[in-house]
C-alpha cells in the first residue's frame, strides 16, 4: 500500500466527545491523502467506543498500555506515522478543511529541507474569537525571540501552539517530545528542532485552527509546575537570544513561579533573568504586574487589550451547531 502525504497525532485520555470532533475536522480535510492515529494514552473504553461507529479506513485507533502524559503519546504516533508529514492535532482542538493543504504548499515554497510548518489559530473563549499569532516572523528575526519577546504588557505577538505543527516525520523521530515537561511543551521541543541547521519556523498565515479556551475545563496548559519551569528555562539557555531568555524568565516562567508566592523565588528568578539574559522595560514591567496582579484580574484585562471579537470562522463544529439551530 502507498503511505499516505500526512499522518495526523491526536493524543487522548478520556475525552470521548471532545476526540471525536478532533477526528471528524482531520478526517474532513481538503487533503484527502492522510491517515488519522488516535493514540489513546492507556486504557480507556469509552473512547474506544466513542470512535467505533466513524466508518473511515484512514482512521486508526493505537491504545498504550498505561499512561505517559501527551508528549509520549504524540512520540508513539509519530513512531507509528507511515507519511512523510506528521500533523498533530490536540484532542480539544479542531481544523478547518484547508489545513493541511495550506501547510504543505507553505511547506513546499520554504527554504528548508526540514521546516517546522505552523500557521495562525482562532482563540476561541466564551466571549470572543482572536486571531493568534499577532503576527508572522520578521526576515532574520531570531525565532526564539519571535516565538518568546513581548511588545505589549498582556501578550506576546509571536505564537506556536501544538494543533498548528507539522513537520518531517523524520524530525520527529529524530527530535521528539521531551517527556515530563508540563508547560510550553511545543515552545520546547520547537527550540530543540530549530538548533538543526537544515530546520526552520514556517508559517502558512491563514488561522486553520479553532482552539478551544474553556475556562472551565481542566488543561495541562493551565498547571504550574514552577520549580519544574525554572530548571527547564536554565536548560534552555544555550538554545535562545539573551533576549528571549530574559523574556522566557520573565513572562513564561514567572507566570508559573509567582504561584509560589515566594521571596526567595522571586529574586532568584529575576536575578537569573539579569545575570544571564537582556531585560527590556516590558520584561520588568510584565515580571512585577504577574507577581502582584491575582490571575482572574489579569485576564480581564489580558481580554481588553486583546480586542474585540471576530467573526466565527466556519467549520464543522460550527456547522453542527447552525443545524442543530
């Protein structure tokens, strides 16, 4: 049999209905040459049952044996991927149909021989959609200081999230997912990936993802394992700017460390910002507002500035939902 153009990851754990549309947005897309693996991180029959009745011969079901969080489940698919691109799709998430299309001609027209292929998502939250990134990388700009600097006190206006990564299956294998990182998982594993010299950021500008922000669902994003954070960050020092280190320090890290709530911490992270990184006005700024602001304040004012909603893209789910109207 000839492999498939795409392999698509989509990591879960008992989330039936949620995996389900994730499935359906993959199995939907304009690019008909691909394969969906639905790595199910150990024992979980529902999910297995939720998926029995889509009737697609694309469509594979891997089940692991116990849990190992999402970074292994995403490197057991990749292992698994018989395509020469392997997409990846969080389970929360969905795609509108000219993904994966858009993301290959993007692939094509790059200079690299192994890109690491993003693309802009719709912030999908009770109140209002938002376009991320801000803004697509600047020729020569450095990427982790695209992907970690900060020009406004709220936001950044780089972007990477991992619903929106494609790349080589062979990057993957050969640089895969770190396990045990709780926080800024696809930050890290495109660091190591871009230290390659034949590696480089792409970006197909369209939003081609729909990320759901549900405030009142548990995600491993909105965990705070600090200390965790502050050895990864000294870890990272050698592969980022000094500038991207002290931004990293200063708004991704500090964000988990402020909930320490710790003196001691507070210098120690600042003095490691100082000593090894090149602070702007905006680190310091944003450093002391996320160690004095309680979080619910500041994402009020996170959404002010964001701006105000767009329109809702279209696709499946949300097509689902106008029929059922």
């Amino acid at each position: 049999m000839r492999s498939p153009q795409v392999s698509v990851v989509i990591p879960t754990r008992n989330r039936p209905g949620l995996v389900l549309r994730a499935v359906r947005s993959a199995l939907a897309q304009t690019l008909r040459d691909l394969e969906v693996l639905v790595v199910v991180d150990g024992p979980d029959p529902a999910t297995r049952e939720a998926l029995a009745p889509v009737e697609d011969a694309r469509l594979t079901v891997v089940e692991l044996e116990e849990p190992g969080g999402a970074q292994n489940a995403r490197n057991a698919g990749a292992r698994k991927a018989a395509g020469a691109w392997t997409a990846f799709l969080d389970d929360d998430d969905e795609w509108l149909p000219a993904k994966l299309e858009l993301q290959l001609r993007a692939a094509e027209d790059s200079p690299y021989a192994l890109p690491v292929v993003a693309c802009r998502l719709y912030l999908r939250t009770p109140r209002a959609d938002t376009v991320l990134p801000r803004r697509l990388p600047r020729e020569a700009e450095p990427p982790s200081e695209y992907l970690t600097v900060r020009r406004g006190l709220f936001h950044g206006e780089g972007f990477i999230q991992t619903s929106t990564i494609m790349a080589p299956t062979s990057l993957l294998l050969t640089v895969p997912f770190t396990p045990g990182v709780r926080r800024a998982q696809e930050l890290d594993w495109a660091l190591r990936c871009l230290e390659l010299p034949d590696s480089g950021l792409v970006y197909a500008d369209q939003p081609l993802v729909v990320w759901y922000a549900d405030e009142n669902r548990r995600r491993v994003s909105s965990e705070a394992p600090w200390r965790q954070s502050i050895e990864w960050l000294k870890d990272t020092r050698q592969r980022v700017t000094p500038r991207a280190y002290a931004a990293l320090a200063m708004s991704v890290v500090a964000s988990m460390a402020a909930t320490s709530r710790s003196p001691r911490v507070f210098f120690g992270l600042l003095g490691e910002a100082i000593r090894h990184g090149r602070p702007g006005v905006i680190d310091f700024v944003t450093y002391f507002q996320v160690w004095l602001l309680p979080a619910g304040v500041r994402r009020v004012l996170r959404d002010r500035a964001i701006g105000k909603p767009l329109p809702e893209p279209e696709s499946p789910a949300a097509e689902e939902r106008a029929t059922a109207r």
